[in-house]
C-alpha cells in the first residue's frame, strides 16, 4: 500500500512538472532564444510525463496486476523516451544561449 500511495504521488508531482515546463518554461526566460528555450521545456515536460508513467507502471500497475512481458516493454518505452527527452531538453537549453 505505501509503494502505490509514494508512486501514485511522485507521479502527480512529475505530471505537475510537466504541465507547468509546458505552459511557463520559455515564457520565464530571462536571456536566448526564447523560441529554443521553450522547445527545451517542452521536452522537459515529455521527459517529466514519460517519467510518470514509469512510476505507475511499476509501483502502482505493478502491485495490483502481476507484471509481464508487456509491463516490461511499456516501461522500457518509456523510460527511453524519457532518457531522449531530457537529453533533447539539455542539448535545447545549451544551444538557446
């Protein structure tokens, strides 16, 4: 029960990450391309959802269905797409200078 409530938590807290990285992160720039630096948000924002869902697959799905082939590759998608995302966010955020 503690591992679902913690999941079922740290993924509203990173699904509250990314809608804010989506609607404010290149408004609140102060310097660069702001273009640049809100497509760096962006993907911040993908690479926040991604990472949710991470966490509910694997501590919320997890412990009320039994976890197979399938679980592992959703889980192995996302957490790939996360990984390109905040790569895409940091190469953005480098190049809006």
């Amino acid at each position: 029960m503690i591992a679902i409530t913690t999941g079922g938590a740290g993924a509203v807290a990173l699904m509250t990450l990314a809608f804010w990285a989506w609607f404010t992160y290149g408004s609140e720039a102060g310097g660069g391309n702001v273009e640049l630096l809100t497509w760096a948000g962006r993907c911040l924002a993908i690479a926040a959802a991604a990472g949710a869902q991470v966490l509910l697959i694997t501590f919320v799905v997890g412990r009320v269905y039994r976890l197979n082939s399938t679980h592992d590759a959703l889980r192995l998608g996302a957490t790939v797409i996360a990984s390109l995302a905040i790569v895409t966010a940091a190469a953005l955020r480098l190049a809006a200078r």
